[in-house]
C-alpha cells in the first residue's frame, strides 16, 4: 500500500476505533446499508460487504478524497472518503451519508 493509503487507511481506522474498528475491517452505516471495507494492500482495490453482499470496488480518479467504484448486481456502487467522512452513491442517485458503527 502507497504511503498516501497507508495514512488515509490509518486515519479512517482511528476516526472509527470508537465505532468498533477492533478489527482492520472497518464497518460504516450508509443509510439501510451496513458497509464493512476491506483495503487491498496496493490501495488500488476496496473489498466490500455490503448487507451481506461481497464486491469489489477499483480506485478511481477524484478530485480530493479516495473513490472507488464497482457494480453490484446491476448497480454502480460509488464510495467515496474525504478525512474521515464516507459517502456512498448508488447509480447516480443522490448520496448517502455514511456514520461509523
């Protein structure tokens, strides 16, 4: 993993170690969804689960923050972090903020 990921993976953990990061899979609340995130060791990659469904999103180009996208059964999947902040856009509708569990 890229320092640049290292650091942003460090800072998501310790901004959800209060909402149970006991585990390097932290878990987030986008509304309905309950999202546990699983980063690849290059950072190219963010594995998944979302209300029990695995998937795999790729790093895509952002402005600021990390993004990551994927489909999931017939579904683009965007998440997107900036500091310690999720957001997750289902197609292209409006985004779901995100809180840690």
């Amino acid at each position: 993993m890229g320092g640049k990921m290292k650091k942003l993976f460090a800072i998501l953990c310790l901004g959800l170690i209060v909402g149970g990061c006991e585990s390097e899979n932290p878990v987030i609340q986008c509304g309905g969804y309950s999202v546990e995130i699983t980063m690849s060791q290059d950072g190219e990659t963010l594995n998944a689960n979302i209300n029990g469904d695995e998937m795999v999103l790729t790093h895509a180009i952002s402005a600021s923050g990390a993004r990551y996208v994927g489909e999931l059964n017939d579904t683009i999947v965007t998440l997107w972090n900036q500091g310690n902040d999720w957001t997750m856009f289902l197609n292209d509708d409006a985004p779901i903020e995100c809180t840690s569990k």
